[in-house]
C-alpha cells in the first residue's frame, strides 16, 4: 500500500492541474475539467451504465474471447511444427501493419451494422499480442528441461503438459493484461467507427454536439473498467503462479 | 552390466568425431567415475547412452541388449537440479513415476519412502525455492532414483555446490549408494572427488578418444576423509593429475 502514495498525489496533483488549466480556459467544449466530466458521469449514469456499457462489453468480451481462443490455438500449432511456422508468422506480423481505423468501415460494408464488424476489429487489434507472447513464452521452455523429460521416456504430448504449459503461463497471464486494455480500444474505436450504440458511438454522438464533458465521460467510464478487469486478472494470476519471482 | 561396442560419434556442427571405435564395459553395482578436461566429450557418453544421440558406428547394451529395444534402464541426473519451479519437492519427485504411468498410491509412497531416505520429509509440500543447493540436488538425486532404473548416470552433480556443502554430498552419496545398491555412473572435473567415491576411474586423454583407462582405487567401502592422506592415494591423485594436463598441453 505504502508504495502506491506516490503514485495517488502525482494523480491528484495531476487532476488538480487539469482542473484549474480546465477553468482558465472556461470552455468545456475545448477541455472540460474534471468536475465537469464527473458531473456528467453523474447526469448520464443510466443510459451509459445500462445501455451503452453493455453494447460495448459485448463487443469487448466477444472479441477477447475469440482473440484468445484463436491466438492459443495459432501459438500451440506454431510451436508443435516448425512448417506452420514458417508459413504462419509473416502474416500474423503483416496482419498488424494493416490500419485496422481505415479498413474498419469496409467491415461496416461487409457485416452491416450488426456485432461482428466490431468484433472483426477488436480481434485485429487484440489477437497479436497474445499469439506473440504466449508463442515466444512456448519457445522459452528450457532445452535441458526438456531433453530431462525425454530421458525418462516422455512423449512430445507430455512435453507440452508438462512443460510447455506451466512455462507459458506466466506470459499468457501477462497477454491477457495486455489484451483487455487493447479490446475495450478496439471495441470503442469500432464503434467510434460506424454503430447505433456502445460507449464509443456514445462519445462520438457527443463530439457532434460539442458537449466536451459528454466525450469525456464514456472514456472514463472505460478506464475504470479496464482498470478492475485488469486488477482482477492480476488477482487470479498471483493465486495461480506461485514461482513467477524465481525464473 | 553396460557395454559400448566400437562407437564412433561425431555431432553434426563439429569439424572432428568425438570418438571413435570407443569399446568399454561396467560391471553392475560399480562405481565408476569419468574425468577428463572439459569438452572432451564426458556428457555425450552420457547422451549416447540416454538415447539423446545415436552413435554413428558401433552399439550400446545393457545386459546384453541393444538400448533401442529397452526402457528404463538408465536415469539420468543433470548439474543444475532442473527441478521445476511450478511444482511442490513431492510432485517434482513423483515426475518419473507419472511419466510411467504408476498409481498415484504407489507413486506417493515411494516418494514418502525416498524423502525419508534422503532426510527431507518435511519438504514435500514446499517449492524448490525454498530449498539450498545441497538440498535441491538431493531431491534431484531422489527424482533420479524414483526413475526405477538400475544405472544412475550423474553428470557433475556437485559441481555447482560450495566446497562444505560438496563434500557433505559425496559422504552422502557413498551412503545412498550402499543403500540403494545401483549402478552408478559419475562424471566430474574434481579428481580427489572422483578418488574418494570410485570403485575405478576412466580417464579420457585424447580427442578424439578411442578408449578409456581404467584405473582401481585401492580403497574399501565405507570410505572416511581421512583415506585420501593415505601415500597411494596422494599418489594416484598426483598421477591423475598429471594425465589432465599432458592432455590439456596436447589440446593447446
Ligand atoms: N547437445 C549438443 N549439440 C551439439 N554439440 C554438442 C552438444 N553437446 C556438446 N557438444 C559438442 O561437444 C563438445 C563438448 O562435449 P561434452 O560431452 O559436453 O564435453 P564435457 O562434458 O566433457 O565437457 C562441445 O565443444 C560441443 O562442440
Ligand atoms: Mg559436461
């Protein structure tokens, strides 16, 4: 606890500067002040909370989910032959050079307004990460571990459970870290992008407006969530790793 | 017993074999130890008989048969403990035995039985990060044991060890032995290690090597410090030694 003090006065001292710059500016449409977005947060709660934050999460967990699914699975064939492999990784490292915000309308055009065209985005901008991490955390098992595991006459299959797995799960808990945050983008930015509901059409709708504290407040709203998904996953992960400090 | 016929082995990045036409044989029960300078190919015998290489030429038996056809026969402990960080002293022990599919009733009291042999029962339930060095290479010794082979092939066991601690553990070992009547194996750069725990020494002096001498170490079972001050001892240590570094004058 004692160490996270610095961290809360640089927030508030933080807050407390935006606040004032917010005030001296004295036009919420440029740069609403904190007090401004929490008030809004207030006024808008209901419809933020009970229709646009679902929409979101929606997307957001659709898109984890299928991300993580399809991310193991390419990292576990990649890492059992080499031929996939070869074959595979240029594309999964193409795939991030493709400007998701610019082809994401083209998904509108395919998938019309429907979950998928967002779900499409949020997979592109979140599968990468865990491919590459829980891969490389596959590749990383020991040589000696392995060959010890070969002298008493284990198999390719016991390799992997017994091996490879508990080594790549301290890289996939850390992917997974790494991929809440980068969904909740995804899901925002799709929705930014072309939707009828969810915290980042929400946003956007307020853009038009110019109700700068209305921009605001979906986006804070995501940060906390973000923030307690990530917090919860820590908590799994330090009752499932008990050894991580010791490689 | 182990038998090496005419092996010839040579990795596929090295320019020259390692060695050659290499013919020798270890009775069961023995203690024999392996020296030589480093990089003369210690733990590729080790390899070779593990099954990790294939000799080129040449082939290896135990009890009269080809290592292919069998299972088990060897176990193999490494320099670093290896032991898996994830999983409890009990559960890095029982490894072997899952591997070999051994009820899970079976599996535990063996490694009740063999944590007790090797004095650390009460640290089943902890994680190797909790162990010393001597400690972690005694449950590896243990994991090594549980493996059910008849040949214990250690490679440096001691080396990474402190000075006290390692020779603790040779007194130690020379203890299990006895108790567990196997075969042992045991590779090491340290020749007074190699005097005080050997039946007989194979020297490695050449590369690449065609045979290995066997020398006796005039000594009986139980051993005590004490023995190496005896002028045989000191003698033979000095004699070994010279070996090492004839060959490490060839190597430069
Ligand atoms: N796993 C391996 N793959 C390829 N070459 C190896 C391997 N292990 C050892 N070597 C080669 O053999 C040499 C050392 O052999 P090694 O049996 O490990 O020697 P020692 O145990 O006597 O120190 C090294 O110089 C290296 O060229
Ligand atoms: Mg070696």
């Amino acid at each position: 606890m004692k160490k996270n003090i610095p961290a809360f006065l640089l927030g508030l001292l933080l807050l407390g500067a935006w606040q004032c710059i917010a005030m001296g500016i004295g036009a919420a449409y440029i740069l609403p002040s904190p007090l401004q977005i929490l008030s809004k947060l207030w006024q808008l709660r209901e419809i933020l909370l009970f229709v646009h934050l679902p929409a979101t999460m929606g997307v957001t967990f659709l898109g984890l989910l299928i991300s993580v699914v399809l991310g193991l699975f390419l990292a576990v064939i990649m890492d059992i032959s080499p031929k996939i492999e070869n074959a595979l990784y240029p594309f999964i490292v193409a795939s991030q050079t493709i400007p998701t915000t610019a082809i994401a309308p083209l998904f509108v055009l395919w998938f019309g307004y429907s979950i998928w065209s967002k779900v499409l985005v949020t997979i592109l901008i979140t599968f990468f990460p865990i491919v590459i991490t829980v891969y490389d955390g596959l590749k990383a098992t020991k040589r000696e571990m392995e060959e010890l595991l070969m002298t008493y006459g284990a198999t390719k299959k016991d390799i992997f459970i017994k091996l490879k797995l508990p080594t790549a799960l301290p890289p996939f808990f850390s992917a997974i870290k790494m991929a809440i945050p980068l969904s909740i983008i995804g899901a925002a930015i799709a929705e930014w992008l072309g939707a009828q509901s969810g915290l980042g059409y929400f946003s956007k709708r307020m853009m038009t407006q110019l109700d700068g504290a209305g921009v605001f407040a979906p986006i804070v709203l995501l940060s906390m969530v973000a923030m307690i998904s990530v917090a919860i996953v820590s908590m799994i992960e330090k009752k499932c790793i008990t050894w991580r400090k010791e490689i | 017993m182990l038998e090496f016929q005419n092996v010839s082995f040579q990795y596929p990045q090295d320019s020259r074999p390692m060695m050659e036409n290499l013919s020798f044989s270890v009775e069961d029960g023995a203690f024999i130890s392996i020296i030589g300078a480093s990089g003369c190919g210690k733990s590729t015998i080790f390899r070779l008989i593990n099954g990790l290489e294939k000799p080129q030429k040449g082939a290896i038996f135990v009890n009269g048969r080809p290592i292919e056809q069998i299972k088990q026969y060897s176990a193999f402990m490494p320099q670093k403990d290896l032991l898996f960080p994830w999983r409890t002293i009990e559960k890095n022990i029982c490894l072997p035995m899952e591997l070999q599919n051994i009820s899970k009733q079976e599996q535990k009291k063996r490694c009740q039985q063999v944590l007790e042999e090797v004095g650390l029962s009460a640290y089943a339930k902890k994680y190797p990060k909790d162990l010393s060095g001597g400690m972690k290479q005694r449950i590896s010794f243990a994991r090594t044991i549980l493996a059910g082979a008849e040949m214990l092939l250690l490679d440096e066991p001691f080396s990474a060890l402190d000075f006290l601690t390692r020779v603790d553990m040779q007194e130690w070992l020379l203890k299990q032995w006895e108790h567990f009547h196997k075969t042992i194996l045991f590779i090491t750069h340290d020749v007074e290690e190699a005097v005080f725990l050997s039946k007989s020494i194979f020297v490695i002096q050449q590369k690449p090597f065609c045979d290995m001498q066997s020398i006796q170490v005039p000594l009986a079972y139980p051993r005590k410090r004490e023995d190496l001050k005896k002028k045989e001892i000191v003698d033979l240590k000095e004699q070994l030694i010279q070996k090492l570094r004839q060959q490490e004058a060839k190597a430069i």
